[in-house]
C-alpha cells in the first residue's frame, strides 16, 4: 500500500542535519594537509566544532578563521592516537538567508586548516534536536566544474541552497541553470557570471518548485579552483510514502505523515579525465521514499543502467532521476541492500538515507508522523581501484558536540574476501557486524559489505585492499554521518627530517638529515626511485630488476621522485610522485646548531662577524656590471660583480643603492617572469641578504608568486621570517609559520600578515656565488615587488690564510686566539668564549649562534689605540732570555724568598701564579705584577710551584715560565726548655 504525503505547508518542527559521504570517490580522499570549510547556512544549530585527525605521529596544524588576523589562529599538534577537537562560534561559520547581502557574498566566515602531513578535518552541528558532520574533500575538493543536487519534496518550506568558495583573487564563475529558477533571497535569476576574491563565498538558497529547479546547475570557473557544496538546508526526499510504517503500533490510523531534515556535503569535480561511471549504494535504515540516490548527467545523450536492469534511463547534461529504495535489491542474505549503478558518461551521485523516525507530535492541531525526522543527503563517489588502504581514524566516532554521547551504524565496502580490521582487531571477531560476503559483482572488481555497530571513541579502520567507509550515528532525533575514504594511489613522498629548520638536505660528506618515505608502498605493484639529471630527464637509481623500497636516503642534493606501477590502471599504469628537492646542508663552521648563513658569531670567540668584517655595503644595480658603493678604501680590490635580467612582458627598474622595483602584468604566455640573477665573479665569496626594501609594505596579491635560489644549487638559502609574513611552497602545499627554513631554492609568496605593512623576513647566503630572483605573476592584476638586495659583513682576511677573521679563531695568525685578545675569557683554551660545549641544544648559544650571557657590545681590546683591534694586529710575545726563568729556593720558615724573571720585553706585564693561581700583593706576596716576586714565608707555602706569565700590552696571551720551580719551607725548630741547674755550696 502507498500512502500519500500529505506534507503541512508551515514551518516545519523538527530538523536533522546529517552531512557527509557514504563512500569515497574513485583516486580521491580526504586525507590533505590543506582544507577549506566554508560557512554553512544558519538555520538550525546551535553549536559546531571542528574534528582533526591523522594517520601520522606529531603533525602540526594551523585552524585559520577566515577574515581574521594571525592573532586568532588556533596552531597545534595532534597525532594517530590523538585526535583534536575544537569549538568554533557560530558567528564564525555560520550564515543567515535573511541577512544576505545583495551580492550574497560572505568575507568573513568559514575556516581554512594547514598541516605538515595529511589530516581528516570534519566539521559537527549539534543544536537540541539535530546533528551533522561533514568531512572536508580537502585539496581533492578543489575544481573548476560542478554539478549541484539537493532533496527530492518542494514544499514552501522546504529550502535547498549551494555555496561556493573561491580560492584565489579575482575568480569568474559562469552559471547554467534552468531559465525558470529562482533565487529564495531576491526572488530573481541567478546571476550568470560572479568575481570573487580568496576566501569569498557566495551562497544561493531556493524554495519550493525552485528546490527541484536549481538541481543539475553547472557551475563553471573559467580561471582557478573553487570550493563547492550544496544540499538542502531543510527538505525530504519523500514525496510519497512507499511502505507504510506498519511497525509503529498503535499509530496506524495517523493520517498525515511528515518530516523534514537537513542534507549538505561538500562536492568534487568531475573532469574529463575522472571516470565517474560505476557506483555502489549501501542502503540505509529509512523508508524506500527516503532512501533515494539522486542521478545528474554531466553530458548529453548519457545512459544510465540500474543492478541488472538492461534497459537505460537516457538523460542529457543537466538532467535528474531519482530512484526510490525499492529500486535497491531485495538482499535474501543478510539485511544489507545496495544499489549498483552504470553509466556510459560521467555522472554526479546523491543518496538520500537515514532511519526511519518514530517522533510524533501536532503541529496547527493535526496529530502527524514525523517519519522523516532522521534522513540526510550524501555525495557519493564513483567506485576506483585505487581507493586502498586504511582510515586511521575517524575522530571521536560517538561525539558530536561537548557532552552528548551518540551511537550508531559504520558501513565498510572493501575488495571481495580482502581482510578488514577495527581498532587492530578482525573486524568479524567483534560485536554487533552484519556480514554481506558477497561477491558483490561489478564491472571491474567484486565488493563486500560489512556494518558495525555501537562503536566509541577514535577509530581506526585498516583494510588490506579497495575501501569505502562511512558510519552515521543517532541520539535521539539528533543524527549526524559522514564519509571517510581509504588514501589514493598517487603517489606521494613524504620527507621524514631529523632538523625541519635545514630543510631537506645532505651534508658535504654525504650524511642526509632525511629520509624519502613512500607510504603504503605495499599496495603498489611495482616501485622505482628516480633522480633527475642536468638536462631535466630523469634515471632510476637502482638499476636492477627488483622493485625498490619504501624508503629512500639521498646520499647527494638534486630532485627526487618515485615511480609507481599501478596494474589495475593499464595501460595507462605508471604514476609518477611529484619531484622533492633535497640541498645541501647549510654549513655551520662553529657547530653551535647555528648556520653560518644566519650565525652573527660564526666562530663563537665572542667578537660580532660584522665587526671581524668590513661591513655591509650597498650595491649600485645602475651600472653594468654592478658595483660596490665603498666610502673608504678597503685592504683589497673591491668584488666583481655580474648580473643577468630578463623581463619577458614586465619591466625592473634598479636603483643605486640595492633596491628594485620588479613590475610585472597578468601573464600573457608561460615565458612571462622576472628574472634577476647577481652574481660575485669569484665563486663562494660574499655574504649577502635579499628582502623587501625597506619601509615598503607588500601589496594584497593573489596568484603572485616568487622564487629564489642558489646559482649553484650546492648552496644553500635561509630565511628567517618571525612575523609569519611568507608562505613556503613545501611538497605542493604553501606553509605559513615556519621561522627559519633553508633551501637551495625557495619558492614563495606573502602571508595575509606581510600586506600593508613594513616587512620584517629576510633571506641569507653565506660564502654565496650568486642568488637568482624570478617573479611570477598568475593573476588579473598587475604585481609589483620591491626588493632590496646587499652584500653583508665584507670578507676581513688579517693574515695570509685565506679564511675571513669571522671564521678564524686566530684571524692575524701571531699565535693567540682572538678571543684573549678581544679581552675575553676561555677557561678551556679552545679558542671559543667561555666552556664547551657551546651549542643552541645545551642552551648556551641562541638562534642566531651567540653565546649567551655574553655581552657582545663590549668591544674588543684596543690597546695601543691605533684604531686596529688586537685580535687583527699580528705582534710578537713576550720573551724570557736565555737562564731568566726563576729558579727553586729553600728558606727558613719566617725567611723571605725571592724569585725573579728575566725578559728582553721593554713593556712586559707579568702575573705570578702560586700553584696556578694568580695572586696579589699583600701580607705573603709582594711584586706579584713584577719581574720580582717576594714571598714571605710560612710552613704552609712548602712546596708550592711558582709561576710567572709575562704578556704585553698588545699581545695578550702570556708566555709561561717553566714547570717544576719549587718554594721549599724548611719548618723552624720549637725553642729548647731548659731545667735550671742548682749549685750547692
């Protein structure tokens, strides 16, 4: 018996949000380190938090709320046994319908997360009576085309929408719709072409008639990625009841039977080159009028093949059918039904599922049946071969907001007879699973069907081939699900370092601080390890038949990738990774943990580099070559310089004192970049910065990018950026927040922090041959960049050695290290300040290889003030002639014993040591700053050494007497007690 759904045209009573996927999509996942959650429309909760989870160790993330400063960011850590939950406002994320601006443009709500390694972000809405979740697509969620879907009814009250967000400046977006749509805010058309700017969203919502209109709109971007979700904010798919709700007893006799929910997910891009024919629906727990899948043709003349029906719904681009749940199979097995679904052109899939609610209540007098109290809408993907591994894990299973505890149904469809384990246990050894062993028989490949219920907590999900996973829970007539899919089969090398500040690099002996890691290698048929050649084509590194390992350690700086082979792709099986840059290690002379290109006391003797140099100087980029701008004469030929430029359509205006101005408009052809290389002559010989100019604040760009680099790629680059102003392109992902970073080539761009404001980042290169500067300009707009490049702490070479004073312990080679001659103190004569070790780990250096406590603004010794410093004024020690060391003595206790010295030094300075001490004059010592040193005894001083250091004025570290010369006290007899003798006459 059909019952029709006499729906009541009023505000409806009870809402659901259910948001999420019931299976992943073909090569696609969730997993990314970089996540966009636009606003959602605020219509019925009443709390929302964000989920983080990861299948890594120790992954750092940064929730950036969109429209807000850097003050508001929320950075943290989290790992596979530690999942992160956070509460967000709702002025944040959500967006009312009554309240839209004309423009229905949003600046100022919805989230981006940034993380170091791939995470799981999932965004849950609880009010009292609803819940939902949705799982951010991540950087898979990114595309120029889409089709949007919603709920079947077309009540007054029923409100679909789609949103829709831009990811760069100045985005075109095209729409096609059906001529009679209807937008709910304006009661107007669609706009046919919007701009957006970065993380700009427009939402649409409709009603009525429009709900089933706007179902297969075409939104189109013509130049950058956009983010798209859509659904209904409150609707149903039942238009009719299929199969009466015999099983409430008692309330057969209800006559209006109604419901109404909430169903939202975020979308893919189908592009041509997805193959997006072939779907598997696991059906719910709802009524047949609920359980739907929503079919979209993409392109025209589509035909679409139902289980094992061989007669085709034809449908054209923009077209819709909905199938109803007894159009699934009537599973004899087990009480798993699924629906299987072919198509000869790409297709975008909706399911409508749920549970079939049991709330009653009676709204405007008339008892009613809110039968449809608990359903939602789900994007579904298409099935993949490279849909594999694991789901590790899904955060907080049983959680929705602060403190309610939901329970509910997980639904696993794996590869037929493959192994499936929950929370390292086989997933038949648990409670409460229904079986549907299958095989379940497609096209390509054979399913199995698990479910599982009354699951907690973080759950891990490891399956040894193809998976699909996607759970929903239930508390009361709150409900909420989502989707979460095994990883893909691109690829991807993940460098696991040792010092994340050196960057990915190998040392000069061949030692790498990384290791190339290749994640779930197992699933691939075939693995090869590659590096790329001068002329840019690549070589396998092992030569050998055998596939290689998972893992890789460089032994040399270059790029590297892998290349995959995937069977079940052929013939079009090989996949290569994207390429990762492995440099060489910046040196670090004084191996404090500071580099040198960074390090303001490259020797730790205590004296600044820029004061055991000659300076920094300006660069007239003017003339050709360039030049130096020096005001006094300096001990040797000023550096030759060079410097190359290309401006394809720009122009780059130089100034004569380092600065420039780099001009460049929308590019018109791949060729279009700045180029400016400047280069020392003589290789690995200076010093030099690269910034902004000074006092110039970065314009508000998008699509404007930047690179720097090495012109040998041997060298290293550092950038110190304290303030957060650039992001790093660091495996395909702009990072923000990273402090210090080293390369031999950089690429990167300005953080919402730099615009307007006086910049603070900086680059270095120690021992440099030239940095080369490209300007990249992607967008509509012209770009501009202000650069300011310098030469810093001019190579001082006191002595003939051919190593600058800043990295000479000894920088006039007389014999005395420099810090004795600055004035300073080495207990352990190691020619460095004070007690080894001196290193940023044993917290006696900091970040820029100062030693601390230290007090570098105390100059150097200058002691004949002739304007040289000591340290760089070679001079000769003090000399004792031949026979004038002290020679040893032997006194009577009480006795003064002299010593003296003899020395062809007319200035002579000289210490006497008592057993290695220095002492003063006083009532034992006197002329200890003497040739002459006068000791007046007692028993104690008995063999004591004596020892004389005679330095001079301008050469600080003291010659020594010779060992071995011994003060001997001999001890005075006690005088004798005589008894008196008597005489007795």
């Amino acid at each position: 018996m059909q019952i029709k759904d006499n729906y009541l045209n009023q505000a409806p009573v009870v809402y659901l949000l259910l948001i999420g996927v019931l299976f992943p999509f073909f090569s696609y996942a969730q997993l990314s380190k970089q996540h966009y959650i636009p606003p959602v429309p605020e219509i019925v909760f009443e709390s929302a938090h964000l989920y983080i989870s990861t299948p890594y160790e120790n992954v750092q993330f940064t929730i950036k709320p969109i429209g807000q400063p850097s003050s508001s960011w929320v950075v943290g850590n989290l790992s596979n046994t530690n999942s992160y939950k956070m509460q967000v406002a709702i002025s944040e994320i959500g967006a009312n319908p009554w309240d839209f601006d004309p423009d229905h443009v949003f600046a100022d709500k919805g989230f981006e997360v940034f993380a170091n390694r791939d995470v799981y972000v999932s965004l849950r809405l609880r009010s009292e009576n609803h819940a939902g979740s949705l799982v951010s697509k991540g950087v898979d969620g990114l595309g120029k085309s889409f089709r949007v879907g919603g709920m079947e009814r077309q009540g007054e009250n029923d409100f679909s929408f789609f949103y829709l967000m831009a990811t760069k400046n100045n985005t075109i977006v095209n729409f096609n719709f059906d001529p009679a749509l209807e937008t709910f805010q304006s009661q107007a058309k669609l706009p046919e072409t919007i701009v957006l700017d970065k993380n700009e969203t427009y939402i649409a919502v409709f009603n009525g008639i429009n709900n089933d209109l706007f179902i297969g709109t075409l939104i189109e971007s013509k130049n950058n990625d956009i983010v798209v979700s859509s659904g209904s904010i409150v609707g149903s798919f039942s238009n009719e009841i299929i199969d009466s709700p015999y099983f409430f007893s008692g309330e057969e006799e209800i006559g209006y039977l109604s419901g109404s929910d909430m169903g939202i997910d975020q979308l893919i891009s189908l592009s041509p080159i997805v193959d997006a024919t072939e779907y598997l629906l696991i059906k719910g727990d709802s009524f047949n009028s609920i359980e739907n899948a929503l079919i979209i043709a993409n392109e025209d003349n589509t035909l679409v093949f139902l289980n094992n029906n061989t007669v085709p719904i034809s449908l054209n681009a923009g077209e819709h059918v909905f199938v109803e749940g007894n159009g699934f199979t009537n599973n004899p097995n087990t009480a798993i039904d699924y629906l299987h679904i072919q198509s000869t052109k790409n297709i975008y899939v909706f399911q409508g599922t749920g549970k079939k609610g049991n709330a009653t209540g009676n709204p405007g007098g008339q008892q009613v049946h809110f039968y449809g109290a608990n359903q939602g809408m789900f994007f579904v993907p298409p099935l993949s071969c490279t849909s594999v591994g694991d789901v590790e894990s899904i955060a907080r299973i049983n959680e929705v907001d602060e403190s309610s505890s939901f329970s509910g149904s997980l639904f696993i469809l794996s590869s037929y007879a493959s192994s499936v384990q929950v929370n390292e246990q086989d997933i038949l050894s648990l409670n409460n699973v229904v079986f549907e062993r299958g095989p379940i028989q497609t096209s390509t490949a054979d399913y199995q069907i698990h479910r599982i219920d009354a699951l907690v907590g973080d759950v891990s999900i490891v399956g040894s081939e193809e998976l699909y996973v996607s759970y929903y829970n239930v508390n009361a007539t709150a409900t909420s699900g989502a989707f979460y899919s095994g990883f893909n089969l691109e690829p991807k090398i993940y460098p696991n370092l040792n010092l994340n500040n050196l960057g990915n690099c190998v040392d000069s002996s061949g030692q790498a601080n990384v290791v190339l890691q290749l994640p779930n290698a197992e699933y691939y048929d075939f693995i090869k390890w590659q590096k790329q050649k001068d002329d840019g084509t690549w070589y396998n590194i092992f030569t050998g038949p055998t596939s290689d390992g998972s893992d890789y350690t460089p032994s040399s700086f270059g790029s590297y990738r892998v290349e995959v082979t995937i069977d079940c792709l052929s013939p079009n099986s090989i996949v290569y990774s994207s390429a990762i840059d492995v440099s060489i290690c910046p040196n670090d002379s004084d191996k404090d943990g500071a580099v040198d290109n960074i390090d303001l006391d490259n020797d730790n003797d205590g004296v600044y580099d820029k004061i055991e140099s000659l300076g920094n100087f300006d660069i007239d980029l003017t003339t050709n070559p360039p030049i130096l701008l020096i005001d006094n004469p300096i001990p040797y030929d000023p550096p030759t310089l060079s410097k190359v430029i290309t401006v394809g359509n720009g122009t780059f205006t130089p100034f004569n004192d380092g600065r420039f101005t780099s001009f460049l408009p929308p590019k018109q052809s791949n060729d279009d970049a700045i180029y400016f290389e400047l280069s020392p002559i003589i290789p690995k010989s200076l010093q030099l910065s690269f910034g902004f100019a000074n006092n110039q604040a970065p314009p508000d760009e998008e699509n404007t990018y930047y690179t720097i680099r090495s012109v040998d790629p041997s060298e290293s680059i550092t950038l110190l950026d304290p303030d957060s102003e650039i992001e790093i392109l660091i495996d395909d992902t702009y990072v923000v927040g990273i402090e210090q970073y080293s390369s031999s080539k950089i690429i990167f761009r300005f953080s919402s922090n730099a615009v307007g404001v006086p910049t603070s980042f900086q680059f270095f290169a120690s021992k440099s041959s030239g940095l080369v500067f490209t300007h990249h300009n992607d967008s509509t707009i012209d770009s501009v960049f202000e650069g300011h490049i310098k030469v810093l702490n001019l190579d001082s070479f006191s002595d003939g050695d051919g190593l600058a004073d800043a990295f000479d312990l000894d920088s006039d080679d007389d014999g005395c290290f420099d810090v004795i001659e600055a004035g300073y103190l080495d207990p352990d004569k190691d020619g460095k300040l004070k007690q080894a070790p001196l290193t940023i780990d044993d917290n006696t250096v900091s970040n820029r290889g100062l030693v601390i406590g230290h007090d570098y603004d105390s100059l150097p010794n200058d002691i004949d003030n002739n304007s040289v410093y000591d340290f760089q004024e070679p001079q000769s020690p003090a000399e004792i002639s031949l026979n004038g060391d002290p020679v040893s003595i032997q006194v009577c206790e009480g006795e003064d014993a002299i010593f003296s010295v003899d020395t062809y030094t007319a200035d002579a300075i000289f210490q006497w040591l008592i057993n290695d001490d220095p002492i003063n004059d006083g009532s034992n010592f006197s002329g200890t700053n003497t040739n002459s040193l006068t000791v007046t005894t007692n028993y104690e001083l008995n063999g004591a050494e004596v020892k004389v250091l005679i330095s001079r004025p301008t050469y600080a570290c003291p010659v020594q007497s010779v060992d071995g010369v011994i003060l001997t006290v001999d001890q005075s007899p006690e005088t004798p007690t005589l008894e008196p003798i008597y005489t007795y006459c």
